[in-house]
C-alpha cells in the first residue's frame, strides 16, 4: 500500500491598502484576531498562538492573543522591533505559530506594505481534523471578508501550477469577479462572495471556484491537479485571470 504524504495547505492572499490612510499595528494584530477567533472555532488546535522566534524557546515567551484581544506583550514587541528600522517602516511582517509540530503545526502571519504593490497574508497548516472541504471554505470566506484582496487561493504548499506569473487554482481560488457555470464548467462549485456596495445594498462581490469538493485536493492526485489546471487554462483563456503585475 503507497503511504501517502502528509498534505500541507497553504492559504495566501494579496490586498491594496490606503496609502492615504494606512492601517496602524493594532489594526493588523485585531484581523489577525478575527481570523483566529474563526479558525478556533474550526480546530481547537487553532486556538493558541504565539509570536515567531529565532527558536521554540524564544516564540514560546510571547502569547498573541488572550480572550479578549492582542495581548500587550505583542503589540509591545513588535512596536519595538518595527521603531529600530531605519529609514521608516516600509513593510511590517508578522508571523505567528500555533505552538505546534508536524502533524499539529500551524502558522499565520501577514506581510504589510506601504507601497502600491499588495500587502500579503498566509496561513498555513497540516491539521487534519481541519482539512475538510466545509472547513476550508470557511476559512476561504473569513480572510475574504477581513482583507477584501484581490485574489485568495488554497493550494497545497508545493503546488505546481500552469502559469507562474498568476494566481493558482489548487484546491480553491477567490476573485473579486462575478463568475458563471457557462465561464468555467470545469468547476466543482462557485461559491458567490456577498457584501455591501458604496450604497450598502447587498450585492456580490466575488466568487469561490472550488475544485474539488469530495475530499481534501491534493497534487499526489492526477485528477485533482487535472481539474485546477483545466480551471487555470479556462480562465486565462478567458482573460479572467490577472497576472502578479497587473495587481
């Protein structure tokens, strides 16, 4: 029997900030929160955190988030750490991990830049319990709400897509498009994003283009890359999916 590799999932995503009014520290550290009040809900091993060190040693000694919030600690640290960059802050990367190996490991972070090109957010995980089609989603649809970006995708970490200098299909791919059936038929589901307009009436955002939706997607499996990639060809062809540069 072929034992199969642990899947690892990473989760990336690229939002514009107000370059007029960009977010403070505190304003990055609370959605960092929301998502991890979210994920919590989703795996009780997403539920602690801590700031990324040098070692475990070191990444163990400062809690991100208590009931109630960032903790202190964070913000003091991290308030510290961005004061001793010369020349101003430019960028401002924070990295978090579930304090968890292997298996259990998770991370989190987010990279902000205050330059026209997008900031980042990740997360990433091993978790199986948390691995689940309806899980995933969620999780989709939460940095999707928090981050408003201009794509999300979910793919397992070494994922080899058709095209380099665009975003990938993988498991899932969300874009700040109306998408249909009739546009790309080769999709397992298209799962529309709702919000507000300028006016706050409701109205469609964006879509979730899933894959697969039986099982974990995985690029061990022949058919799961088989659909992504058809996915990715459709949509280009289509001229539906944005290169790097053009975001």
């Amino acid at each position: 029997m072929k034992n199969t590799p642990p899947l690892s999932i990473a989760f990336r995503a690229q939002f514009k900030i107000d370059l007029t009014n960009p977010p403070s520290l505190e304003d990055d550290l609370a959605k960092l929160f929301e998502l991890r009040q979210h994920l919590r809900q989703l795996s009780p091993k997403l539920a602690e955190w801590f700031l990324g060190g040098d070692t475990k040693d070191e990444a163990f000694l400062y809690s991100a988030f208590d009931e109630s919030g960032p903790t202190t600690a964070i913000a003091a640290v991290l308030r510290e750490k961005y004061r001793r960059k010369k020349g101003g802050i430019i960028s401002r990367p924070i990295g978090l991990w579930n304090g968890e190996e292997g298996l259990e490991g998770a991370t989190m972070g987010q990279l902000y830049r205050q330059v026209k090109e997008p900031s980042l957010i990740h997360f990433e995980t091993e978790i199986a319990e948390f691995l689940e089609y309806s899980k995933v989603l969620s999780a989709t649809r939460k940095i999707v709400e928090l981050w408003n970006p201009l794509f999300s995708s979910v793919e397992p970490v070494f994922y080899e897509s058709v095209f380099k200098d665009r975003p990938s299909v993988g498991w899932m791919l969300y874009l700040p498009r109306v998408l249909t059936v009739q546009q790309v038929p080769e999709a397992r589901a298209l799962v529309p994003v709702m919000g507000k307009d300028a006016k706050g009436k409701d109205k469609q955002l964006g879509t979730i283009i899933v894959s697969v939706t039986d099982e974990p997607f995985s690029d061990e499996n022949p058919e799961h890359v088989k659909i992504a990639n058809a996915i990715e060809i459709r949509l280009v062809d289509q001229d539906l999916l944005p290169r790097f540069s053009a975001l």
